[in-house]
C-alpha cells in the first residue's frame, strides 16, 4: 500500500508543472519514473514518425582459440514489426520499446556516444539489454558482445509506392558493447 502512494505521489510530481518539490527532488522523481514509468501527453497530441529506422545488431564472441567471432546483422525493427503485425490488439510494449530505447538513447548521448550523465548510462544499459536479450533468443550461441547500427530513412511521400527506395539518411554505427554472457 505504501509503495503504490509513493508511486503515485512520485509520477503525479513528474507530470506535475514545476513546482518546489519537484524542483529539489528532480534527480529522485527522474530515477524512479525514467525508463518505465514515464508519462507525457502524446496519447493527447501525437508526435508522429517522420523517418523509418532500421535497428540492426550482431554480436560478437571470443573463441577458445582466440579468434573473434562475429554474427550476421540481425534487423531488430523487422523482428518488432513482424511482432505486430496481423495481430488485432498489438502490445504497445512490442511496438514501442525498441524505438523508444533508442530515442532515449540518442536524447542523452546526441552524435557522439558518449555516456556524460548516469541516465545516458542507464539508457546505453537498457539499449544493450534489449538488443542482447533478442539476440539471445534468436541465436542461441553464447556471445560478449553486442554492437547496434541504425539505418534512418526517410519517410516516403503518400503514392510514391512504385518509387525507387529513398536514400539513408543516417546510417549510425555503434561502438561494440560488452555484456555479461549470453546463451539460450
């Protein structure tokens, strides 16, 4: 029962306008509600996609021999989509995590991958925890380590179906990230 008020209480002064309690406590309210909790108001006033992005990753595994091994690029966006697809009552976790895992990312990190904040670590975290659990359940050879690209495309105009495919543009390659050992 308390920890339900608490909750509450700490997501009502995130949604809440500024105020001196969530003024001081910013940095506590922030690390209880950031990633799973967060609320804004987009159910109200969509902010739609304006690019299609391809999120790819592979891993990576030392051999007994000391050779490095390396996987195909797995599309991650196409395993979500195909996820959602035909499906009447598709899991927004299905449909959002990926692509939110990775606007978090980028909104702390910008151009450079570099980690400056511990939310910009928490959110490489949670990017890398997700794309090693998908790859671990689809490989199923244990790896060290997990690299992402991200292919960004524009989104095409309406009837331009039977035009060529547009141009990336962005294609984001990653630093490989080490994890704990996978394997199914």
């Amino acid at each position: 029962m308390v920890a339900s008020v608490v909750h509450v209480l700490l997501v009502f002064l995130h949604v809440a306008p500024a105020n001196t309690v969530s003024k001081r406590y910013g940095s506590q309210i922030n690390a209880w509600v950031f990633p799973f909790f967060e609320q804004n108001w987009r159910l109200f006033a969509p902010d739609p996609e304006s690019v299609n992005r391809q999120i790819l990753a592979r891993t990576a595994h030392t051999a007994s021999d000391g050779s490095v091994e390396v996987s195909p690029w797995l599309d991650l966006s196409a395993t979500d989509g195909s996820a959602v697809e035909h499906q009447a009552f598709p899991s927004h976790t299905a449909q959002n995590m990926l692509r939110r895992a990775w606007s978090g990312y980028v909104d702390s990190h910008g151009g450079d991958d570099r980690a400056r904040t511990e939310r910009a670590v928490m959110m490489r975290t949670y990017l890398t925890n997700i794309a090693a659990d998908r790859l671990a359940a689809h490989e199923g050879d244990p790896f060290d380590f997990v690299q992402l690209r991200v292919v960004t495309l524009p989104v095409a105009a309406p009837g331009s179906a039977g035009a060529r495919p547009p141009k990336p543009s962005e294609n984001r390659l990653l630093p490989w990230w080490k994890v704990t050992r996978h394997a199914e």
